[in-house]
C-alpha cells in the first residue's frame, strides 16, 4: 500500500465518521494500513525483533498521521476563511485546555 493510499484511508476513515459509519468500519478501514506480515530478523534478541518490526510500522503509520493532518488542515483553512467568529486556533486551544482540566 502507497503513502497516498494510506492518506486516503485516512480521508475516508473520518468521512465515514461525519457520516455516520459505525466505529467498526472505520477501524477495519484503518486496520487495513497496518501490516499483516513481518520480516523478522533471525535472532534471539528480542530489541532486535521489536525495533524491525517498529520500523515496519514506522512508514504506514506516519502515512496515515500526514493523512489526518492534511485532512484537518483542509478542513481548518476552510473554515477560517468563512470568517467565523471562533478560530480554529481559539477551538483548539479550547480543547486543549478541557482535556488538561479532564487529565488532573
């Protein structure tokens, strides 16, 4: 699977969402960008084995992090120009703040 395919399963992961797909789909649709096999390397380390099959990981799930962020950038410039009385900066940092509220 491509970066872009990736980025696009992220696309339509929080599409479905907005749209009112169950939680169940959409974590199958995410699911598909995880790999299903490894290549493992022939040691009994066990660092050794856990750092390949990190750096196997590394690749798809940065892909789909840059899909959610280029998602939601979209989506941010998009609003902000409509000229809305709340930014997107001001909804994120009043978001930010409820969830340090919620952490203590």
């Amino acid at each position: 699977m491509t970066k872009n395919d990736i980025q696009l399963k992220a696309i339509a992961a929080l599409t479905a969402l907005r749209g009112g797909v169950g939680a169940d789909y959409v974590s199958e649709l995410l699911g598909e960008v995880i790999p299903t096999r490894f290549v493992v390397p022939d040691t009994d380390d066990p660092a050794e084995v856990g750092a390949a099959m990190l750096n196997q990981l590394a690749d798809p799930l940065s892909a789909l992090i840059n899909g959610f962020v280029l998602a939601f950038e979209t989506v941010a410039v998009a609003y902000d120009q409509t000229d809305p009385e709340t930014s997107t900066d001001a909804i994120l940092q009043a978001l930010a703040l409820s969830i340090a509220r919620d952490a203590d």
